[in-house]
C-alpha cells in the first residue's frame, strides 16, 4: 500500500494527525472527569456531559488506543476504522437509551450531549479512515 506523502518524509497523514489530536483529547478528558471541582452533583463534567468511572477509563483506554495509532498511517486507519464503528455503535445504543439507565448492561452514564458527541466522533473517525485517512491504495492491474 502506498501512502501519499513522499518517501522519506516524516509528515503526518491527515489521519495519523486526526488519531494524535483526538487521542491527546480523549486522555484528556478521561482525566478531567476524575478531578471532582469539574463534576457537578448529577456526575455531569462542566454541568454539561455525563460521566462516571467506567466512562473515565473508557476515555482513557479510546485516547490510548488513538494515539497508538497515530504512530504510522497504516495503524492510524485501522485505529479510527475500529474507533469509528465502536463510536457509531455507541451513538445508536444512546439514541435507544440503552447507555443512560443505571442497571444497564453497560452504564456509562450517557446523556444526549454524550450521544452527539459519539455521533459526531464516530462520523470524524470514519471520515479519516477512509477517505481523509491520507492513504492511496496501490492501483491494481
């Protein structure tokens, strides 16, 4: 498989900068929701996004895997193919519910704002494992 940068060059692909940046975020935030001042009484982080320990390290664990797959163009497809499936995956399960309950088989404590952001990040990853990724296949004969 041929990338579309030069050889030799060290830049990265559109979705190698996509799985860095996103990844740096995605630690981040998983950070951000263990520092109580940040989370209000209803486990909201800034008022605003649902959250609880499982979510936490569900952030963490994304950002991780993200900005593992950063590291070559190759890994960064994969990565935000996977992470844009699971994402999507999420976004329709939050639409039905099936997040937010407590009880639930999964109780990440989504909200709406939880499930947009899933959308939205599933429909970014997709976009940069595919046609954003930065990455031609060879041409077949």
């Amino acid at each position: 498989m041929a990338t579309a940068r030069p050889a030799g060059s060290s830049a990265k692909t559109p979705g190698q900068l996509f799985a860095l940046v996103f990844g740096a975020v995605y630690v981040l935030v998983g950070i951000l929701g263990f520092i109580d001042p940040l989370v209000n009484d209803q486990d909201r982080l800034l008022s605003i996004f649902g959250i609880n320990g499982l979510h936490n390290f569900a952030h963490l664990a994304v950002g991780a895997l993200l900005l593992f797959g950063s590291r070559t163009p190759a890994t960064a497809r994969i990565v935000n193919l996977v992470i844009g499936a699971a994402y999507l995956l999420l976004g329709v399960l939050g639409l039905f519910g099936i997040l937010i309950e407590e009880g639930q088989a999964l109780d990440l404590n989504n909200n709406p704002a939880d499930t947009v952001l899933h959308f939205a990040t599933a429909a970014l990853a997709l976009y940069f494992a595919t046609a954003g990724s930065g990455v031609r296949r060879a041409a077949t004969a």
